[in-house]
C-alpha cells in the first residue's frame, strides 16, 4: 500500500466555508494518497479582539458551544472520531440549516453525537470552561502556523501550512484532485504567500 501524507486540518464547525474545504479533502483522500487529521479551533478566539459586526459577534459566541465538545471529544478520542463528529454537526448546521435555529443548538449537537456514535453526554461541555484551555491550544496550534491574518481553515501538510482553499461548491473527483495538486504545487514554494479574489458567490452544499 502507498504510504498516506498526514494532512492536518484545523475547524470552526459553524463556518460554512471550513465545511466545504473538509469536503473537498474527503474527496481529495479518494484520489489521492492522504491521511486528513482533525483539530479544533475557533472563530471566537479568532476574533476575540477584533473589531467585527456585533451580529456576527454574537454568531460566534454561540459558536462556542459546539467547539467546546468537539475539543472534549478530542481530548478524550483519535482523529478519526473527531472527524466523524465534525461530519454529523456539519451536516446538520450547514446541509440542513440548522444554524437558522439556535434556539435548538443544544438538541442539534446531541443528535450530531448520537449520529456519531458517542454519548449525548458530550453536550454538557457547551456551557462548561473545562476545555477552554485545550481548546486555545488546538486553536493557538493551527493559527500559529499561519498568522492572525486569516480564519477556519487552515491546514498543514508536511511543515507548510496555510489558509484554505475557500470553494463553493466543494470540488469532487478529479477536479478535487487537481485544486489539491495546485495547492500542493504553491506550498512548495517558499516564497509564496498569498492568491486571492473576491468571493461572487455563497456557500453551496451539495
């Protein structure tokens, strides 16, 4: 068997554009030799001291909660799990709307639990600073290798990290393999740092 490249992966599962990055690289380990490995990390620490919309403020203070039990489900469980986990909440908040209704956030994230094999139990971390300290760690892991510039998410394949790729809709197939194939082409470079244009469309998750 051909030897599989780690691919670190770091998340905010209420961003809708992390969501289809992951996709995409679920797609890419289909065609190419990879092995994705999920980390938590945090829009609300992102911004924590940045000036943002105080609606957007809120969002992501409501974010909280969700990234509280995933950094408990990886404090106690392998990638693997984490990853799955990440699967059950994204489809749910992103596929199904479920970010509309935060209201039934708590209700969402125990379902996501149920669906990913691990106890509902889980969601008492939501309103828990138990796993705020490991969850700075994973956060401060993944921004430290890319800079306060940049957001969720942010991945990493051997010693070169970056932010991205934002895509909508997820590329799949072999048009998933070639953006991985330029992906990996730039961070070959050391001199390369940034390519970017502005976004004409909105999520789409298909």
């Amino acid at each position: 068997m051909t030897e599989r490249t780690p691919v670190d992966f770091w998340f905010d599962p209420f961003c809708p554009y992390a969501w289809m990055t992951s996709r995409w690289l679920l797609e890419v380990e289909k065609v190419r030799p990879i092995e994705p490995r999920w980390h938590i990390m945090s829009l609300n620490v992102l911004n924590e001291d940045k000036d943002v919309p105080e609606k957007y403020r809120e969002l992501i203070a409501r974010a909280i909660g969700p990234v509280r039990v995933v950094t408990a489900v990886q404090e106690k469980y392998d990638s693997e799990t984490v990853g799955r986990l990440y699967t059950e909440l994204g489809v749910r908040f992103h596929n199904r709307g479920g970010l509309k209704a935060l209201d039934g956030l708590r209700g969402i994230v125990e379902e996501a639990l149920e669906a990913a094999g691990l106890d509902r139990a889980f969601a008492d971390a939501m309103d828990s600073e138990e796993f705020d300290e490991a969850l700075r760690a994973s956060h401060d892991d993944g921004i430290g290798r890319v800079g306060q510039e940049v957001g969720t998410p942010v991945i990493a394949v051997e010693g070169v990290a970056f932010f991205g790729p934002v895509v909508s809709p997820a590329p799949k197939g072999e048009e998933a393999a070639r953006l991985w194939d330029g992906v990996r082409l730039v961070a070959d470079i050391d001199g390369f740092f940034e390519l970017k244009r502005s976004r004409t469309r909105g999520p789409i998750f298909d």
